[in-house]
C-alpha cells in the first residue's frame, strides 16, 4: 500500500524492505495531517490518499490510525463481530456442520427437558449457532507480556478477519524500547503488514526503518 498527503513531500510504500518513520517537528503540521486523517476515518473528505496498485482506496475502510496504547484494546466490537462471523461460517462447513447440528439438536433437547419442569409451554426458537456464539462472550486473549506482542497479534486479527490494512501508529516509540520495536518491525516485515510510525520526536535510528524527518521550520531531512 501507498500513502501521501500533498504537504508531505515523499510518497510512502509499505511494500519495501523497511518500516517508513514520519518525524513531524512542526506541530502544525502534525496536527492537520493528524485532523485530515481521522476526518476520512469518520467518513468525510479528505487530503491524505491510501492507494493500492496505484488505485486509491476509502481511507475509513483501509486505514487505521493506532494513537493509543494505554491501554491498547485488541477486543474492539467490529474485530469480534467478523471473528464470531467466521466462527459461525466454519461451523456450518462440510468438516464441522454434522457435530454442529448434533451439538444443537443435544441442547435444545436439554432446554426442553429443563422446561418440562415449568408449568409452561417453553419453546427456543431463536437457539442456533450464531446465538451460541455470541453468548459465549467471545473475545480475543488480552494477556500479553509485551506491547509489541500484542500489536502484531492484532495486525494479523484484522488482516485475517476483515481485509488488509494500513496501520499508522502516533508516537509509539515514547511506549516500546528499542529492542521491542526492532523485533516488532521484523514481524511486521516478515509477514508483509501495511504500517508506517508518525513520531513527533526522533529517537535511535533502527536497522528496518526509512526515516523521513520534517523539522521544526518545515525543512524536510531524509
């Protein structure tokens, strides 16, 4: 994936060797490249183009703009609803759909069975799959011992579940060692994720970053 903004000169590629670092001294123009982005992200218009094979894409569709890690939440609603979807899809498929339907058919007849103990006539209309899902509160594992562990685990949530994406993290480098980054960006490489880091301070220079710095007075150092 591609990204630009017409006030920043170069055009970002994810699909190079290397992570693209954005240091924006100028707080101004952090702040509108900022505004621009989460304006798309809301669905309004904008400056800033994500484009693949040349082709620009809808931005609140194919972007995310990563700004908060304490806490990060990977059990965002949208992200569990397309896995309790695929869940529900695989449930249903050749390999899964007799043991499913033996599963369903063995606990409506233990409801009813519960039910005969009621002076009533208790009937489960809407006991199904997707319904067992859903109430067996799912959510994915939040128990991560790194920051970084966690963000790679959620990159490959998204890219599986609904499409992939361009993640652009603000200032993660104020939240992660360098050791920890380093080993995030080899994974993010190594797997062919879309992300680019906005910093709005320089920090070590790391071995699979492209850096692009504009300064306090607009001057661009690459």
């Amino acid at each position: 994936m591609k990204f630009c903004h017409p006030d920043i000169e170069p055009v970002f590629d994810t699909e190079i060797d290397k992570i693209n670092t954005l240091v924006v001294e100028n707080q101004r123009l952090l702040f509108n490249l900022l505004t621009d982005i989460n304006a798309q992200l809301d669905g309004h218009d904008g400056r800033a183009i994500v484009s693949r094979d040349n082709t620009p894409l809808q931005t609140s569709k194919y972007l995310e703009l990563l700004d908060r890690f304490v806490p990060f939440d990977i059990n965002r609603k949208q992200l569990l609803s397309a896995a309790a979807a695929r869940l529900e899809k695989i449930a249903v498929e050749d390999i899964s759909f007799v043991k499913t339907m033996e599963l369903l058919g063995a606990l409506e007849e233990h409801l009813s069975t519960l039910a005969f103990e009621l002076n009533c006539d208790i009937d489960f209309p809407k006991l199904s799959i997707s319904s067992l899902i859903k109430a067996s509160g799912i959510s994915f594992r939040d128990d991560y011992p790194t920051l970084g562990e966690k963000l790679t685990d959620y990159f490959e949530a998204v890219t599986e579940l609904e499409r992939p994406k361009l993640f652009i993290t603000l200032n993660l480098r104020s939240f992660i060692s360098d050791e920890e980054t380093e080993l995030l960006l080899d994974t993010v490489i190594g797997n062919g994720y879309n992300m680019i880091m906005i910093e709005s301070s320089e920090r070590a220079r790391l071995k699979k970053e492209k850096r692009h710095v504009i300064d306090a007075d607009l001057c661009a150092i690459y």
